[in-house]
C-alpha cells in the first residue's frame, strides 16, 4: 500500500500515521548495513539488536524523534520486523526432515506453551533532551525513551516471572492454559500489538469454572528472569547541598545481574509510572520506574579493547596458523 507521506500527519490520521512509522521502520531496517548488523546477531546467537539513534536521525529524522516520543509503539515495529526476518532465516534453513515435520505441527501443539527466542531492541547514541540523571526524570517525560546514568546502591535477587501458567483438574481430565497481561513486555503494550488476552484476570487459577480442584503444572508454564535495582545520581552531578536522587529499574531477560552494586552505569529504557488505588481511590501521585532496554557499564566501556571487525578477523586468521605460537613469540620478546 502506498501512503503520501506528505499530507498524513499524526492529529488528523493516529492510524495513517503509525502506519506510515511502521513503513519507516521497515525501510530502515531493510537497508544493506541493518541487514548485515541483524545476520551477525543472530550468527552470534544474540536476541538484542542495537539501533544507533544518531545514524536513524541522519537517515530519518522524523522517525528518530517518534522513537523517543513514542517507544512503546517504536519497540513494537522494530522488533515485530527483527522476529519475522529471524523466521524467515529459520524456515529457508530447514533442509532436513525433522525440521520440517517440527514446522508442519498441529494446531494443538502450537497452542501449548513454549519458550520460543525472543528478539529485542534497545536505542543507543545521543539522547539530546532526554539523557538526563535520576533527578531530571519529570512528568514531562512519562512514557518516553531516556537514557540515565547513575550508581547502582541497591540490587534485588534474580526472580523468574510466570508469563504463561498451565493447570490440569483431575476431575474433569481437561487442562487449562493462561496467558497473563505483563506492562513490562514493551512490545506487547503497543497499539497494533497482538495479545493474548487474559480479559484483565491476573488470579493464579486453583479452581475451574465448576469449582473442580486444579493442580498447577509448573514444569511447563514459562518465565522470564526479572530483576529491579536502583540507581542514584552521581555525587559530582549532584548540585550542591542536596541529596541525591535515585530511580528504580526493571531489568529482565538478558539483562539481568550485569552489573554490580558500585557500578556507575548509563540505562536505556521507557520511564513508566504505576498507580496504586485502594478500593478504586487513588490520590492521584504515580510510582515511576525504567523498563530497561539496555544497560552497560561506563567503567567497563572504558576498561574493554576496542576491536573493529577487521582485527577479529585477523586474530581468527593468526589462529589458525601452524606458527601462532612461534609468531607471537617473536612479536614479544625476538630477542629471546
């Protein structure tokens, strides 16, 4: 479908326009050096894809400055696209039979739950406005992309959560399959998203709709690690006579336990807010939080060699030679 990006703007068509995103998105990705970046990932058996903000600001300007307004939807395109081109890259390499016969499963199968690889984005690069320190973090940013730097105070313990629960009454012989509404899963909180829907009933069933006993079968439901640490402002960052301000952060999957309590790290991710209401009163004062894509450590990015693919590849090539030892030898100490 061709759209005419020159009348379609976001008040007068929402759907039009995050259409038009989404066109964007996948031009961007179909481009030559995306598609190498993405086959390396996943030659290198990783599930997250960086996008460099400053080269998608050189090549779309427009489409940049929607990812940091709109991450949510952002997340979703971005890697709605990576996990179809993952398929596709499985399915052309399914030569042999027992591939195929996993691929041509029943309906039933498909159904039950699997813990299947998931691909994910986080955007690095140059924030402008929104790379700020925990006390920057305002109301005017709810719901946009930022980048934070801080020191790690606090860590929690690594806890897995359910995603997907499977119950079976012993009574009836029938088993149940729930899937669970998560708002951390970014890209299932997106307008185009496709859900499973749990009709907004996040009860753990232990009875069916009878009120037969059901046993949970936790061997088969599926997780996801999660983790949630605090970040504090750097004391130099802090002005003067003031105490300085930290934020809570949601790390899952990937990300868990890569830093340390001590660490001065720099975050990516969506600051969300959460509200709790008590009997459906609320005083209206949010809880916020980040929903990390990204978290790396400014110490270790400073400490780690900085090896283009040209070296990797003549470090391999050295490898692989009969005098790699004689020839680092003499590269060393020749006069020994």
């Amino acid at each position: 479908m061709q759209i005419d990006t020159n009348i379609i703007s976001q008040a007068d068509a929402p759907s039009l326009y995050q259409e038009r995103m989404k066109q964007m998105a996948s031009d961007y990705l179909n481009t030559r050096d995306q598609q190498r970046k993405i086959n390396s990932m996943m030659t290198k058996q990783g599930n997250r894809f960086d996008i460099d903000i400053d080269d998608l600001r050189q090549s779309n300007p427009e489409l940049a400055n929607y990812v940091l307004k709109n991450p949510i939807e952002s997340i979703g395109m971005f890697e709605g696209h990576i996990d179809r081109a993952a398929k596709d890259l499985r399915d052309g390499g399914a030569k042999d039979q027992s591939e195929k016969q996993a691929a041509q499963q029943s309906a039933a199968d498909k159904a039950f739950p699997t813990k299947v690889k998931k691909y994910y984005v986080n955007f690095t690069g140059n924030m402008g406005r929104n790379h700020v320190t925990p006390r920057g973090l305002k109301s005017t940013l709810v719901n946009q992309f930022v980048s934070v730097q801080g020191i790690v105070t606090r860590m929690a313990v690594v806890k897995p959560k359910v995603q997907t629960s499977v119950h079976y009454c012993e009574a009836t012989k029938k088993g149940l399959i729930k899937h669970y509404a998560d708002d951390t899963n970014l890209a299932e909180l997106g307008e185009g998203a496709v859900r499973q829907g749990t009709e907004g009933d996040t009860r753990f069933p232990d009875t069916d709709v009878n009120n037969n006993h059901m046993s949970a079968e936790y061997g088969f439901c599926v997780y996801k690690d999660s983790q949630i640490l605090t970040i504090q402002e750097m004391p130099e960052n802090a002005p003067p006579g003031l105490l300085p301000r930290s934020v809570q952060v949601i790390l899952e999957n990937d990300l868990v336990d890569k830093v340390k309590p001590g660490d001065r790290v720099e975050v990516n991710g969506v600051f969300r807010c959460k509200g709790a209401a008590k009997n459906g009163i609320t005083n209206g004062v949010f809880q916020t939080h980040i929903v990390a894509t990204g978290v790396n450590s400014l110490l270790a990015e400073k400490e780690k060699p900085h090896l283009s693919e040209t070296d990797v590849r003549n470090i391999k090539n050295i490898g692989k030679r009969k005098d790699c030892f004689d020839l680092l030898g003499r590269s060393i100490a020749p006069t020994i």
